[in-house]
C-alpha cells in the first residue's frame, strides 16, 4: 500500500539501495533537483526508473520549476525562464502580464511533459510585505494580493493545459516571514484580519486548485505555538476557512524551521492533517527515519491524492513551442537575468 510520502533521491540514476527502500515504503510520489539532471534522456531514464520502483505509472514526479533562483532544468538542455516578477516588470500592465504568465508556465509544463515530470511546485502565492525575508522576493508576482492572485492562477492555468499540476505555496502565506524557514522559524505575530486580507487572500481565491504546500511559518493568531505545517489549528484554518479541499503537503521536512526529529516531524505533520509529506534532500538514512513516522496513503487523504491525479490533461492544449517561445522571450528581452542570484538550495523552495 501507498505510503504518505514524497521523497528526494542522491543523483542522476536510483542506487541499488534506494531502490530497495522505494519498493518497501512505496512513496506516493517523488521530486527532483538540480542534483539529479544532467540531460534529457538522463532524466527520462531516472523519471522511468523512480516509477518503476514503486510499480505504479501514475507515481507523481515533482519538481521546482518556477524560474529566476528555483529552476532545477537549465541550460544547455532548457531554457531560462524569469522569476515571477518579472512579467509584470516587463509590461507594467496586470493583464498583459497575466498572458506573459500563462504563456510562460504553458512553456515550462512543455518541458516537463517530455521527460514525464508531472507536477511543478508552483506557483508561489506569497505577497512579500516591506523588510521580510528575501527567500521570497523576486519569486513574488507583484507587491500585492489582487495582483499575486490574477497572475498566480494564470501560472496554474497554464500549467494545466499542458498536463501538469500545479502546487500553490506556501499556504497559508510566506510573505510576511522575517526569516529564511530553511534556517530558522519565522514567527508573524500579525492580526487575523490583516492576513486575511493580505497573506491569505490568494490562498482562498485558488483553493480550487489539486494540491497546496504548507509553510513552515508561525502564525500566533492563528496556532502561538506550532508552524502552519504542524498545526491542526493551521491545517483547519487550509480546509475551513480558505476553502482548500485539494491534497495538503508538508514542505520539506528537513528545513530547520521544525524541530524535532525526522521522525517525529513526519508524525506531527501527518497528525496535524497533512495528507502527505515532502523529503527532498535524497539522504537515505534521513529518508529511513521519515518513513518510521510515515503511515499508509488512506481514507480522505488518499481520496484527495487520487482526485488531484485525475485532474491530468492527458491531451495538452496545443502549443506552437518556437512562437511562444520567441514572443516570451520579445516581450522579457533585457528584463532579468534568471542567472542571478543564490539558488534556493537543495531544500525544499
């Protein structure tokens, strides 16, 4: 039986080892890193191989493909594609962005689909407010809610046409953070009505979306104790109050903002109403200890994780790939440099 996990792996082919571990826990699904390509049919293989593992070829395969600092597929075998700011920047104009939005994340979902990657851990729903923590920064669609939710779900919308699901992160919003969650535990001490307002606004106009990342982030009026990721009080704020009834992931439970154990992060997580939890770093013994706190995929859990795989659009819409591409790049040209900056690490972004 399926368990609720999502693991990582060490390189670019699975070891004897891993390989053995993944047919006993039977992940649900798997995410990649830069780690782990070199070239397409590289990819492919590992792809192929990471499904064959658990006997199911519908096992999701993740990856962080937004653009700007998180694009694990680059050059010389992909593309460059901007951060989530860019659009905007570039045309200084909500709807013409939004095209530029659709256009590129239907692009993205055209290279994922040929190496049979089929969900992309986007788009970023964070509204960064003045003085947080620049994790977020130019991943961020624009500076406020309204804008943040038209292009957030343009992004998704193309993604979708492709055949690839998205992942709205990082519920119910990072924006606000002070600190890096790979490194330390933010906490906002904000009011209910300002985040509302604010952080949680795009979270609740997307919630018909198949699938949210948690933040590891300390909200006190929502749970003065306990990240969003840990929290029941967090997870039912998700389902109630934003209206999210699509499948729930932890982000990566090796980030520093938990605390505890593996183990017993897998376990916090899981009890607080995640449906499933995420892995990423493809250390085999903190892999093993993850799957000590891991259960089976069951009840409204697995009922949401089947449901999020139905929404695959096995047909994608059709694309010329050479004129989208050419018009993406005309309307970027000279307006970011997606070399810039640090990578958002091996972690969980």
């Amino acid at each position: 039986m399926t368990s609720a996990a999502i693991y990582g792996c060490s390189g670019h082919r699975l070891t004897a080892e891993e390989r053995a571990f993944f047919a006993e826990t039977r992940p649900w699904g798997f995410i990649l890193f830069r780690r782990n390509v070199d070239s397409p049919d590289q990819v492919k293989a590992l792809v192929d191989e990471l499904r064959d593992s658990v006997g199911r070829a519908d096992a999701p395969v993740l990856i962080d493909q937004e653009g700007g600092r998180v694009q694990r597929l680059g050059p010389p075998h992909w593309p460059k594609y901007p951060p989530g700011s860019a659009y905007l920047k570039a045309v200084n104009d909500p709807m013409a962005a939004r095209e530029l939005v659709r256009l590129g994340a239907r692009l993205i979902a055209h290279d994922l689909r040929e190496l049979g990657i089929t969900v992309d851990c986007v788009p970023v729903l964070d509204v960064p407010v003045p003085g947080a923590h620049d994790i977020i920064g130019d991943r961020a669609y624009a500076q406020d809610p309204a804008t943040v939710t038209r292009l957030g779900r343009a992004a998704a919308e193309g993604l979708l046409a492709g055949g690839v699901l998205p992942i709205i992160k990082h519920i119910p919003g990072h924006g606000r953070a002070f600190a890096d969650s790979h490194h330390d535990l933010p906490v906002v001490e904000t009011d209910l009505a300002t985040l509302d307002a604010w952080d949680f606004a795009p979270f609740k106009a997307l919630s018909d979306m198949p699938m949210a990342m948690t933040a590891h982030v300390v909200f006190t009026a929502v749970d003065a104790r306990r990240p969003a990721t840990t929290s029941k009080k967090g997870i039912r704020l998700m389902r109630e109050h934003l209206g999210f009834s699509g499948l729930i992931m932890s982000d990566d439970l090796s980030m520093q903002a938990l605390s505890g154990t593996l183990t017993e992060r897998a376990e916090q997580s899981l009890k607080a109403g995640c449906d499933v939890v995420l892995h990423c770093n493809g250390d085999l013994g903190e892999m093993r200890q993850v799957a000590e706190g891991t259960g089976k995929l069951k009840g409204e859990a697995r009922r949401r994780a089947e449901a999020s795989l139905a929404r695959i659009v096995h047909t994608p819409e059709p694309l010329d790939v050479v004129e989208a591409r050419a018009r993406l790049e005309a309307a970027l040209s000279g307006r970011f440099d997606a070399a810039r900056g640090p990578d958002v690490g091996e972690a969980q972004a």
